[in-house]
C-alpha cells in the first residue's frame, strides 16, 4: 500500500469503528465464510438425508460435472446474481460438455444445453437455500434468475409406426440381437412404464394372479401397476435365471439388463423412426389411452402421473366435446351456405346437464 491508501484504509477503519462495528469481527467471519465446494460437500452430507438415492447420485454428478468447474472456488458469500447467469449460460452452451473414461467400460457423457441448464440450476438454487436455513447466508443469489423457455419433446407413436417397430424387433431378434433386451422393449411399449422400472423389475414385484406389478420406487414413489394381458403374457414366457431376481437379467451374474438404448437405437433406425426417444415409447401408451377413450385420470393412474396436470398434455388427443360441436356447427352454417336440402344438415344433440342443489 502507498502511504495515501494506507491512510485512507484507517480513516474507513475507524468510520466503521466509530458507527459501532467490528472489522476484526467481519474479516474473521468473512475468512470462515465456505467456498461452493466445501458448501455442496456440506448439502450432500446433511441436506439430502430425506432424498432418494439415485436423487443425490444424480445430484452428485451435477455438482462434479457444472458446480465445482465453474463455481467451486468462490466463496458463497461473493457470488451473485450475475455469477448464476453466467453459470447458467455457460452449462446451456456445453462449456461443462465432456467426455470421461470412468473404468475399464465405463464412460461419463456430460451434456450441456438448456435444460441440463435449467436442471442444474434448480439444484444449485436448492442448495443456497440450504445454506439460507442453516443461517451460513442471508439471501438466496438465484432468486431472479430467469430459466430458459422449457421445450416440450413429445413424439406420438402411430398405429402404422408401432406396426414398423413390431417388425424391426421381431427382424432384430431374428439375427441375434440379445432377446431379453427385445422383450424389455415390448414391455416398455405395452406398460408405458419408465425404462428404470422395467431394468429394475424383479420376479418378486409380479403378481400374475391379479394382474400388477408392485413397485417399491419409482419417480413417484411405491405404487402399484396394473398392467393388461399381453404384458403378463410376455412376463410368464421369460426365462428365469437362479440366482438372479430380475425379470431382464444382465450378463453380470445378479445383475440387471444394460445397454437397452444402444437396442433401442438399432431397432429404430431399422423401422425408419431415428428421430424416435426411447421415452417415447411412454407417450405413445398415453396417446392410444387417450385416443380411444379412456380418461386422462384412467391415464395418468396407469402412468403413475403425481399430478393431473402432467397427463394434461395428452388432452389434445382426446375426442374433446368442443371440436365436436365446432363441427357440427360449421357443418350446418356451410350446408346453408351452399344450398342444401335441410333434411342432410345434422342437428346437434343437445344433452341437459342436472346441478344438484340448483
């Protein structure tokens, strides 16, 4: 320091000193304050007690793979608004991206892009909130942050697609290709289950009697699944390994089905569908519900949705009773229009609707 700065650093001191603070006291708080690092290592130990386990393995990897890289070092107590922004567009443009050798077969593919940037931010925002209760900050810096516009990927299957799909995996396990990984794809087709729940299904959890698949953990948590006859049908032809409690064993004596989308991708390129996720196959199981008939709650029980606002995307699909009366409607104004007899105009039904207590 010059002898000016020094002199003005005293000056500062005192004003503070004068106004009844402790600078000694901050400077000690502000050496104690953790960086990012030692704050995520904190969260995992003692704020996910109440989380699942593949939740805080998942939680883990985000922190490892985006927070620690471009946060990690920075004390919590210096990072603000602005940091978070430039953290969430720098995971949206890939800069976290990599490629990572994690054992001898093992890879790590860590993506960037919008919405692992949103995800990403959600947790980072969770654990700031985190340190808010333990009273280690006062305010929460990713209050404010905008996320990107989340982007709806949702991909129907049609009848004539299923149908393609039936014959590239009955082509596939014509020339070999792993049968069991076969079957697991029928089932995520005829259940719309999630594809953990069908890798993770175990002989124990099948009930043939009635006709259910008891699931101890899902996204939702325990739930029981209903599923039709051809799904038990294809449950009772698999083969039962000793030792093995799974429905779709792996190669690995114990051990459960892998590489099921290195399958998937091979089975859809054949039936002309690459653009087609193998989370779709949930969606199209919706859509045939919802197409012929079924409600959006039968739905969404069978889809083991949490909230009816997430099987609400599939009511577009549905024969709504406005379209309905819109065609009917514009049938017989363009009926008019054009001239024609009265006897070829359609009337609409009109149904009364009773109102208890009206």
């Amino acid at each position: 320091l010059t002898p000016e700065q020094a002199r003005k650093e005293a000056i500062d001191l005192l004003a503070k000193v004068a106004n009844g603070e402790d600078p000694a006291e901050e400077k000690a708080a502000s050496k104690a304050m953790p960086t990012m690092a030692e704050l995520c290592d904190l969260y995992i130990q003692e704020g996910t007690t109440t989380q699942k386990p593949s939740t805080v393995a998942t939680d883990r990897g985000r922190i490892l793979r985006h927070v620690i890289p471009l946060l990690g070092r920075k004390r919590i107590d210096q990072i603000t608004l602005a940091d978070i922004e430039r953290f969430r567009d720098a995971v949206a443009s890939g800069k976290t991206a990599a490629d990572i050798k994690t054992g001898v077969r093992g890879r790590a593919i860590v993506t960037g892009g919008e919405g692992t940037a949103n995800r990403t931010l959600e947790l980072l925002s969770g654990i700031f909130s985190f340190a808010c209760r333990r009273h280690i900050l006062s305010n929460n810096p990713c209050q404010g942050v905008k996320k990107f516009r989340r982007q709806t990927m949702e991909r129907f299957l049609s009848g004539e697609e299923l149908a393609r799909l039936g014959e590239a995996m009955q082509e596939a396990e014509s020339e070999g290709v792993n049968p069991v990984a076969i079957a697991a794809l029928r089932l995520l087709l005829l259940t719309g289950m999630r594809r953990g729940e069908v890798l993770t299904l175990q002989w124990s959890f099948v009930d043939f009697e009635l006709g259910c698949l008891r699931l101890p953990d899902t996204k939702t948590g325990s739930r029981t699944l209903h599923i039709g006859a051809a799904a038990i049908a294809l449950l009772a032809g698999l083969p039962r390994i000793e030792g093995n409690p799974f429905c779709f064993p792996g190669l690995n004596e114990g051990r459960s089905l892998v590489g099921l989308p290195k399958v998937w991708r091979k089975i859809r390129d054949r039936a002309g569908l690459s653009e087609v996720r193998i989370h779709d196959t949930r969606h199209g199981f919706a859509s045939v519900g919802v197409i012929s008939g079924m409600g959006l709650p039968i739905v969404g029980a069978l889809l083991g949705h949490k909230s009816p606002t997430i099987t609400a995307r599939y009511a577009h699909l549905s024969a709504d009773p406005l379209k309905a009366a819109a065609d009917a409607i514009s049938g017989q104004i363009a009926a008019s229009l054009d001239r024609k007899p009265a006897a070829e105009v359609v009337p609409i039904q009109q149904k009364r609707t009773r109102i208890r207590g009206g």
